[in-house]
C-alpha cells in the first residue's frame, strides 16, 4: 500500500521581506508566556510579536503554543531564546519558527556562529530531521534547499563591547538585523535604569545609523511612544513599542485609582 500526500509550499516570510524592503515595522513585545494572552493581541494590529524566553518563564512547550496560535492571525512571530545556543536554536527552528533574535552577541565571530547554527550541512550545523513542525511534517519539498531563504537571524547588541564590534557584526553573511538592546546598553555605559538619558539615546541613534549603513535592519525596543517615534524617524525598521506585562499592569494601576 502506498501512501500519497500533497506538497505544500514553505510559508513565506513576510517580517524578513519587510526588512529588507526597510519598511518600517511595528511590534510587541510579549512576556506573560500563555497562548491565550498571546491570542488577545496577536489581533490588536501589530506587524510583529516578540516572545519572549530570556526573560520570561517561556519554555519549548509554551512558544509552541504561541506559534500555534499566531499561524491563524496576520502577525509575525519572533522568537528570543535564553542565548545563543547552537541547541536552542535547532529545536526551536525544528517547531517553526523561522525569526529567531539572539541575545548578548558582542563579535563577528558569535554572529557566525549563530549563523551556522541556522543553516544545514555544508554551510553550516543545523541537525537534520525531515519529520517536524518546520517542513509540515515532511509536507514541505525540498525543505533543506528552500528553508534558508525564510529564515530571518536577528542579534541582539547591548554592550559597548558590542558598540565597538558593530560594522563587524552586522556585515556577516547571514545576519539580517541588528537589534538594540536598550537596558542592558544603557546600564554598560554607565546609566543603568535610564534608557533616556542624553548619552544612551545618541548613543542608540547613532548605532541605528551604523547598522543601517551597513545594510541591515535595525531594531529597538522602547514604551516611551515619543522615543519609539524618534528612534523610527532616526531609521529603526522594527520596531517594538511596549511589553504586554507592562500595558496589563498600567491599565489595571490606571482603573484602581479611578475608584
């Protein structure tokens, strides 16, 4: 008895599209780690969601669930593992996530890595497996040979040794956008807690400017509507202009005090 099936197409990457078209992208990001918070707002007219495992209690199981969700709105899915880690990133390419922000890289040489993690045998390291989420449950053909052209690599700058390793960074083969991490920059320069101070925001202006003169997209992430507008005006393609925590603690702070 044989067994036929039918083909499917991989899903095409429209958060990668968009930036290397540099249209300007907005998102969220999301932190509270259930499917059915992600739902809420995977309707509320985002281009993208981040979710969140660096800093959230997000595991393997939970941004499946997420993505399973997300797959039936018109919102990108991104997801931020807990660090650059060769097996982290397999599994989490192997359930279908195809934008993938790393955290913490300060070299080229970390962004290469990452870069082989992504990417098959002989280009790189990725592990094989023909039956997962990714190919549609070996549905998608040829998925070794077409995948690549889907998957989005994203990294995460927030040092000043990663400030200084910048134009190294974002001109790696395989490395489509360069991601500023705010806090975390902020507190290496030496103003930690104060994302607006003078010198952290001139500072990540001018890292936009770098990164973009190099051809990559640059992200940012910021509650503050008016810096997320300046940071957009100074050349941000993607964009993340608050954190669901944070919307559901404020608004809950905002309707206790009317009473």
């Amino acid at each position: 008895m044989s067994l036929h099936f039918k083909s499917m197409n991989i899903q095409k990457n429209k958060f990668k599209e968009a930036l290397i078209n540099g249209t300007p992208q907005k998102g969220l990001w999301t932190t509270l780690s259930s499917s059915y918070s992600t739902e809420v707002l995977a309707g509320a007219g985002f281009d993208w969601m981040l979710l969140d495992m660096e800093h959230s209690p997000n595991e393997m199981d939970t941004i499946l669930g997420q993505l399973q969700v997300l797959a039936g709105y018109p919102v990108n899915a991104v997801v931020r593992p807990v660090w650059n880690d060769t097996l982290l990133i397999k599994r989490l390419l192997d359930i279908g996530v195809q934008t993938i922000l790393l955290p913490y890289v300060q070299t080229a040489g970390e962004a290469e890595n990452a870069v082989r993690a992504m990417r098959y045998p002989p280009r790189g390291i990725r592990g094989v497996s023909n039956v997962t989420r990714a190919t549609q449950f070996g549905r998608v053909k040829d998925y070794m040979k077409v995948c690549e052209a889907e998957l989005c690599l994203l990294v995460q700058i927030e040092t000043q040794t990663s400030l200084d390793h910048l134009e190294a960074i974002a001109s790696v083969d395989g490395v489509d956008g360069v991601f500023i991490g705010p806090a975390d920059l902020s507190a290496s320069l030496g103003y930690p807690g104060q994302q607006s101070h003078p010198t952290v925001i001139k500072t990540i202006e001018d890292a936009i400017k770098r990164i973009r003169a190099c051809g990559k997209g640059a992200g940012i992430l910021t509650g503050d509507s008016t810096l997320a507008k300046q940071y957009i005006k100074a050349g941000s393609t993607f964009t993340a202009v608050g954190v669901d925590a944070a919307l559901l603690a404020r608004a809950g702070e905002a309707l206790a005090q009317q009473f």
